[in-house]
C-alpha cells in the first residue's frame, strides 16, 4: 500500500511515518511537507535512509505540484496532518491558517477525486467543539456535539472538516475524519505548553502560564493517536467521524508543577501571564465510538507517557536547542516580552 503523508514533517505526522514504516515493512511512505517553521527535516533523518519512505517538500497548496505527485507515487491513501496548528500564532495572523487548512485540505481532496477517488483520512482536533464549562465534569464532546469554534485556528479546521463531510456527500469521495485531544510526546515543537516548560525549565527560565491556569486539556501520547489513526484507515466506516481522546484531563498549572518536579526545578519559576484571548476552558473527549467499533484504546498511561517525554527531551536537546536558537527566539520575544 503507498500512504501519503502530508505534514510529516511535524510532531504528529512525524511520529505517523515511524509508526506505520516500522509496522508495515511492505508499505511505502510518500511525506509531502513544506518545511514551515514547525516542520523540520532532521525529524525524519532516520526515516529518509529508509528506501520505502520518499520525501517531497511542497505546499498542500501548490495544485499542480501536489497532481504531479500524484502522478507518480501512485497513492492509495492520503492521510492529511499538514496544517498550521498553534492557536497562539493563529490569533496573530490567521490569513495563512484559512489557506493552509482549509484551501490546502480542498486542494488534497481533488487531487484524491483526479486520481481515482483515493481513500481521504482529514486528522483533524477535539477545538473544533469549542469548550466544555469546568463546573460540568459530566460533559463530554461526542461525534454529534455540534461545531463551536473559539479560534481562527479552530474555526479553520471546522471549515476544512465541513468541506470533507461536502465532498463526501456531493462527490462521493471516501472520507473519514479523527479528531483528537491534545497530544504530548517526541518532536513536540517547544512553542506548545509542555515541550515548552520542559525547554524553559531546563534552561532555568520563566515558566509562562496563561491567566490562573486552571484551563484543562485532555492529554494522550502521541502514539496512541498514530494507532488511532493506522486503526480508521484500514477499518474506519467511510464517512463517519471518530473521536480520539484519552480520558486523561489535567488542569495546565498540574502539568507546569509536575513538570517542575520532575526535574527538580523550583515553582518559583512559574510566572502566571496576560490569559490568551479566547482562552478555551476544556476539552474533554469521549472515545466511546472508537473503542466500540475499532476496539481502540489509549496504552499509554500519562504517568509513563510524561516520564518518556521528559527523557526524550533530556536525549535530544540538539533536536530543540537548534529549534530554540532561531528564527523561534523573534516570536519568543513577540509573545512572551511584555505579556
Ligand atoms: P505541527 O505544527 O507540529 O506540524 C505541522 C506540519 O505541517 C509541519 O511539518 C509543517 O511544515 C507542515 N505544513 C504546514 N503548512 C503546510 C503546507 N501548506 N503544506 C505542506 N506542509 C505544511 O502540527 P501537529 O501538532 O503535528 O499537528 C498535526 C495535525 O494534527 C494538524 O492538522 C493539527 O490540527 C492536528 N491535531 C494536533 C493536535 C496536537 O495536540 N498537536 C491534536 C489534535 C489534532
Ligand atoms: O486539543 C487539540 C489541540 O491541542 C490541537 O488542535 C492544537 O493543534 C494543539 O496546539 C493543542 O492546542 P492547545 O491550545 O490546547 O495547546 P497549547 O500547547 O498551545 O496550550 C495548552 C494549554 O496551555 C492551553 O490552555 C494554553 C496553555 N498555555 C500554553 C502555552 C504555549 C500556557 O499556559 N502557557 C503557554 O506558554
């Protein structure tokens, strides 16, 4: 089978390539990145000295070059990870949000329909509900819960999960939709919460938490996601979308204290910020429909997936040290400087 990746040259997609070139030695690997700021090629170092991955760094936007590879690589599925994903930045500038998820998306989806009416998986986020009130742990997202969007990030991904639902129905094209929780884990770019506390911590520097920090996320490792998504490609019902969460909800200041523990560093480097605007307050999943109909469930217990991480991070700081020593130290200064 000949999988296309797009964005694998990121965190999750990144994590993907590796789960399926070590699950499928028959398979091949096709990566279609542009290399943003959050993609980066040393990721996939070892993947590239694999003969059954090819890399190509293109826009998901670039029509033509996108049919052209196509053209030749012959995909059978399409597994679409390439999105702009920071809702920070998307606050900042959401022009380039709305082009990459959701015209990006719609560029994917025709090549899929050009070609034959390839099998489409859109990896998409638990945001698109919008949030869930603190005072109402009974509440959960389900695959019914209506789309709410906070963020242009969010509201993106919704507008591109609409357009997947439209081909699906107008055009026929088999589709299928994740949408997941917050995931944690290697390449984690360290502009998101927990990569950047354990970078902060370990270089002794603030610890930037959003308003009181009391805001819940709902982590899972991100191999438990690749599995999910392995699982709604071979045996996922066209059409259908699945939740993927881990029923592991913690509140942000939690995460930074632990973290601090963790490594032995004080909690007076946790400096409480200016609150992101839009801030959502939680996000909490229900993986009911996954469990039944994929027989998915999350392995990876956040007290093993934490300390995995941390020592991934502590193995690997030339991987995020040279991330932090770049063009990332402007956009450090422009958020963090005077919040
Ligand atoms: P990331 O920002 O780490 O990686 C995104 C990748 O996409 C980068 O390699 C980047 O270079 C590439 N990319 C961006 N624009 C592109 C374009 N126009 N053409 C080709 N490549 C492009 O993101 P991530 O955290 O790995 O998220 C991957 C996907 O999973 C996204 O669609 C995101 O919405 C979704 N998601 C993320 C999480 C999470 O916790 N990180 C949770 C649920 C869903
Ligand atoms: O829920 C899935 C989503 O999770 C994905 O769709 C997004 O692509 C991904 O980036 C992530 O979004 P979040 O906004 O939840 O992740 P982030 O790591 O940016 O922030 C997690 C929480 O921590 C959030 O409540 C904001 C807070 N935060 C974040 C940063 C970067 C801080 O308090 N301080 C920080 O410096």
């Amino acid at each position: 089978m000949n999988v296309l990746v797009t964005g694998g040259a990121g965190f999750i997609g990144s994590n993907f390539v590796y789960h399926m070139l070590n699950k499928y030695p028959d398979y091949k690997v096709i990566c279609v990145d542009v290399l943003t700021y959050a993609g980066n090629l040393s990721t996939l170092e070892d993947a590239l000295k694999n003969p059954n991955f090819k890399f190509y760094k293109t826009d998901i936007c670039d029509r033509e070059a996108i049919y052209k590879i196509f053209e030749d690589e012959k995909p059978d599925v399409v597994v679409n990870f390439a999105a702009e994903s920071h809702v920070d930045r998307s606050i900042e500038n959401p022009e380039v949000f709305l082009k990459t998820n959701i015209l990006g998306t719609q560029v994917m989806m025709d090549a899929c329909r050009k070609y034959g009416n390839i099998r489409y998986h859109q990896v998409s986020t638990d945001e698109v509900y919008g949030d869930l009130p603190l005072d109402r742990p009974d509440l959960f997202f389900t695959e019914t819960t209506p789309l709410h969007t906070s963020s242009p990030y969010s509201s993106s991904k919704a507008g591109a999960d609409l357009l997947v639902m439209a081909y699906y129905r107008t055009y026929g094209l088999p589709v299928t939709i994740s949408r997941c929780s917050n995931n944690y884990g290697p390449y984690h770019f360290p502009e998101k919460l927990i990569p950047l506390m354990i970078a902060n911590a370990l270089n002794d520097k603030p610890l930037p938490v959003y308003g009181e920090g009391l805001n819940v996320r709902d982590w899972l490792y991100v191999e438990d996601h690749c599995k999910a998504i392995d699982l709604i490609i071979h045996n996922g019902k066209i059409g259908e979308v699945y939740n993927v969460g881990g029923h592991n909800e913690m509140k942000n200041i939690d995460i930074v204290k632990l973290i601090c523990a963790k490594l032995g560093k004080p909690e007076s480097l946790i400096t409480y910020v200016a609150d992101r605007k839009g801030h959502d307050m939680r996000y909490a999943i229900d993986p009911t429909k996954i469990h039944n109909e994929l027989g998915w469930l999350p392995e990876t217990k956040f007290a093993d997936g934490i300390d995995k991480t941390i020592e991934w991070y502590l193995n690997n700081k030339t991987w995020w040290e040279t991330i932090i020593s770049g063009e990332y130290m402007n956009y450090y200064e422009k958020m963090y400087g005077n919040r």
